[in-house]
C-alpha cells in the first residue's frame, strides 16, 4: 500500500505541474472540462492512463482540502474519512468518461463537506468558516 501511495502521490504532482493546476475547487472545475474534451479523442488505454492521473489528483485535493487518507476498500482505492464514510476517486473519474456530464466530478467535489460535514477537517478561515455563517446552525465539528 505504501507504494501505491506513493505512486499515487507522483501523479497527482505530474497532473498538478502539467496542467498548471492547484489543489482546489478551482483545478476540480478545468478538470471537468478537460474529461470532456479529451475523452472522445482518445482510445481505451490513452483513457486508462487518465484515470489513474486525474483519479490521484482528485483524491490528493479532496485530502488537501477536506482530510482522510487513502484506504484499500474491496480492491478499490478510496479515500476514507472514517469508518463508514469514504469517496472513490478513480470510480468518479472512470464514470466522468463514461456518462459524462451526468457523472461529473466537479458536484461530486463540492457535495463532499456537506455530504460529511460532522467528518472533514476544518480549514482556518476557508470553507467551513463560511458554510457555518451561511447555515446559522452549529455543527458538530
């Protein structure tokens, strides 16, 4: 498992400086777009080697901004938050080239703090400080 993380760590930093891109919602949204453009021009295999790269760029991100670690859970790689609470970032991805629009990884991105709000890592002064003021409820962090 260490090396998959390992390796996983290096594609997400091969995406990051090839596409000139950061770990945030921002880079989640040209990604989006990017799926849709190449996703037709590309063969099977060309698309494979997309979605291990985008797939380890969209779960550093979701660790970078939201927290959890990447977990083996049944043969798939995920990111797990804690027991019972994971994403699947790889799936998201493949289902992204598969169904398009309909399967975005952009919404499945935005949904994640609200999805496990009670889970994520809250950030000083970023999202949570926000969505708090916005809600007017306490959260439990």
């Amino acid at each position: 498992m260490i090396n998959k993380i390992k390796q996983i760590k290096e594609n997400a930093e091969f995406v990051k400086k090839q596409l000139n891109i950061e770990y945030n919602e921002e880079s989640i949204q040209f990604l989006e777009g990017f799926i849709e453009r190449q996703k037709n021009r590309m063969d099977e295999s060309e698309i494979s080697v997309l979605i291990n790269t985008l797939g380890s760029f969209l779960g550093e991100c979701i660790i970078e901004n939201f927290g959890g670690s990447w977990e083996e859970d049944n043969y798939e790689l995920a990111i797990k938050f804690n027991k019972g609470n994971s994403v699947y970032p790889f799936l998201k991805i493949r289902k992204q080239f598969a169904n398009g629009l309909e399967d975005s990884i952009f919404p499945f991105y935005r949904n994640i703090p609200i999805l496990f709000c009670g889970v994520n890592k809250q950030k000083e002064g970023g999202f949570w400080r926000n969505f708090r003021r916005w809600l007017k409820l306490p959260l439990v962090p």
